[in-house]
C-alpha cells in the first residue's frame, strides 16, 4: 500500500514505518539498535522513482556539483568532467551539471548522489515533516544512485540517524557490529577522524546483511557502521539524516543566558597571577553555571528552541482570496473524537489525525453549514490567516469542505 493518500496532507512517522508503530519504534529502537523494515513495492508510489528522479534532475538550475555529486570506485568524479560554468538564478557563476555529460559518466558505471532532495516536492516535504515532527530534529534526504556491484562508499558511520528509504532496484547493505559512542559533526567525533584503515578495523564483525527492496526502510542509529554496495543495475534509496539536539545545545542555551552576567565578561586572571587565581575563577563561573542550570527560563527557553527545531517547510497558498470566500460544510457525518490523547477527524471515507491546536477551529467548522472566510478568521483571531488557509484548502482536499 502506498503512505501517500490520496487527499492526505499530512504524513506521520508511524505511516512511513508501518506495520511498526511510532512508539514501537521509540521504545525497542530508536537510538538503540539497526532495524530493517520490509515493505511492499508501492510503499513510496508518488514519493520517488525514475521518472520523479528524471523530472527533478532536468530542472538544470536546481543544481550546481555541490548538489550533484558524481563517485567513481569510491572517488569523487571532479565537477569539471560533467559540469560548465554558468550563471545561476542569483547571478552568480556556478558549476552547473549537464545531463549528457552525466548520463555518460552513469553509463561509465559512476554513481549519483543529489543531495538536499527534501524540499524539492510535496510528497519529499511530507516525509521529512514526518520525521521531524515525531524526533524534534531537523531532517534532510540524499538520493543516492549506483548500478552493479559498485560501492559509493567505504564502510563508515554517520554523524545522525539514517533511514534508507528503498526506491528502485537491490542493495545489499551490511551492518557492522560496532556503533561509535553518539559522533557528531565535531573533528574528532566524526568519521574523518579517522583513517581508511582504522575504520575497517574498528567496525567489528558483521552484525547481519540483508538486500533491499522497493519499499524497504532500514534505520541505522547515529554511529552505527554500515556499507552498501548495489546488487542490480540502478538502485536508488533515500537516506534521510536526521540531527536531533544534544547535550552540548544545552551548553549553549547555558551560554545565551551567562553573557547576560558581567562575571562571565571579566578578564580572566593574567598567568603572572597564578594557577590559583584562575582556579577561583572557573569554581565561581561553575557554580554560576549550575544556579543557571536549575533557572526556569533557561529550561523554557530549551524547550521553545527544541520544539521549533526543524526545517522551515512552510507552503505557498496562492491565490490569494480577494472576496470573502464562503465554504460549504460537505454532508458527512464528520465529528471530531479524541483518540488515545490525539484528536482525529472521522468522515465516510475514514479517519485523519488533526494536527495539535488545530481541534478548535475544526470543531467551529463542524459547527456551521456554511460560513465565510472572514467570519472563520474573526472567530480564531489568534489562528495566523496562512494557516488558517491552511487549514480550509487541507480540509477542502479531504472532501469536508466544499467553496461555494
Ligand atoms: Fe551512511
């Protein structure tokens, strides 16, 4: 079954894991150990294949080399071989991929890797909202496309989790035992800390193998080591890296509030004054850093940055309404039920979650036959008027709403 509905706007983590549910995944996974979750081959109709792929590459002034990677036997394929000099949209010159000159590269066996592929459809939005929704982490995807027995990569580990969303084709992908304590993009917490060699020696026997297929998902928590080499000609997969907040976010909300303390702005102590004179100093600014630890505003502020930690994916809702648009209450019956804590809204054609906040003004609509835009935003005035748009195309693309 496909996770992209029809009239669905929204997308969750538990629709992209399914049979798995998200908690499931929370409580026996995530952060914990490697996860292979077979799906059918229409698992991500919609979402991503070949003529997807084609439509978004062929939109030249979308990429540039840094964007369009090319690998050959494990090597970087420099951006001279398959790209030309040319203005982009902002003026400047960039090194812009010509097709010709990849097609021929790919025929050559070299794999393709596009990066930053979420924000270039709805359906590729939809995915990385899910993920980010549900970890409080901002999510990215990479395609990644090779043919027979190529490897792009050595064995390594990523910096985040990875969920390798399978599109076309067979990869094998192994799975070390080894998983490195929690890397980040730190020089000497990340994979180029450490040599070719060293990484085959450090990642451990092999944990298991297993061959995706269209429809596949595996998840590799941050550090794990893994390869993937394709096993049929033309393997796709996305990976989406997820970065969630960290220990060292905290130290740095600590420091957004400690500029605000002259103490921390002082000079330290000149060598000449002593070891000890310094040691006074770093007692005092700890003991200051723990008051600050146990502040009220400094754990709401975490929070506030945690919860608006994600990609902006805002969309456009054009055009704008220049009349006071009248909406019509589709017959239903739709009733609003809470659901183990969540809202969802029940029609004939099945059951939507309601996304948090938004079971106000959905209940007001529920409420009315007919009404007209201006009364909906004067009835919810602290509902911003894009997302209260929002709310009434989405509701008109579930069938509930009809525009008079
Ligand atoms: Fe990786």
């Amino acid at each position: 079954m496909p996770i992209l509905k029809d009239g669905q706007d929204t997308l969750t983590l538990g629709d992209i894991l399914a049979p798995m549910t998200e908690a499931e995944f929370f409580q026996d996974y995530y952060d914990k150990k490697p996860l292979h979750i077979p799906g059918s081959a229409d698992k991500f109709k919609g979402i991503m294949d070949w003529s997807i792929l084609n439509e978004l590459l062929s939109n030249g002034p979308l990429w540039s080399a840094k964007s369009l990677g090319l690998q050959i036997d494990k090597q970087p394929i420099p951006a001279a071989l398959y790209c030309e000099s040319r203005e982009d949209r902002s003026g400047s010159m960039v090194m812009q991929p010509i097709a010709g000159k990849v097609m021929d590269l790919l025929h050559q066996g070299a794999s393709l890797i596009a990066n930053d592929i979420d924000m270039m459809s709805k359906p590729l939005r939809q995915v990385a909202s899910a993920f980010e929704a549900a970890y409080n982490g901002k999510a990215q995807a990479n395609l990644y496309c090779s043919w027979d027995s190529r490897k792009a990569f050595s064995s390594h580990f990523d910096t985040h989790d990875v969920f390798a969303l399978h599109i076309e084709g067979e990869k094998t992908w192994r799975v070390f035992e080894t998983r490195m304590p929690h890397p980040i993009r730190h020089a000497r917490h990340s994979n180029g800390a450490y040599t070719e060699a060293q990484h085959m020696e450090q990642r451990g026997e092999l944990l298991f193998d297993v061959v995706l297929k269209p429809g596949d998902i595996l998840y590799l928590p941050r550090g794990q080591y893994h390869d993937a080499l394709a096993v049929s000609s033309g393997a796709v997969h996305i990976a989406l890296g997820i970065v969630s907040l960290v220990g060292l976010d905290i130290v740095d909300a600590l420091k957004d509030f400690a500029v605000e303390d002259e103490a921390f702005r002082l000079n330290l102590p000149r060598l000449a004054q002593g070891e000890t004179a310094t040691r006074s100093v770093l007692e005092d600014l700890g003991n200051k850093l723990h008051q600050l630890s146990k502040n009220p505003n400094v754990l709401a502020a975490l929070l506030q940055y945690q919860a608006s930690y994600s990609y902006d994916r805002s969309q456009y809702t054009l055009p704008i309404e220049s009349t006071d648009k009248q909406f019509n209450l589709v017959d239903g019956p739709f009733r609003l039920v809470k659901d183990k804590g969540t809202f969802v809204l029940t029609g004939p054609r099945g059951a939507v979650p309601v996304p948090p906040g938004s079971e106000g003004p959905i209940s007001w609509i529920l409420s009315q036959k007919r009404f007209r835009r201006g009364a909906f935003l004067s009835a919810h005035e602290r509902l911003p008027a894009a997302a209260a748009d929002r709310l009434l195309s989405d509701l008109q693309s579930m069938g509930v709403l009809k525009s008079a």
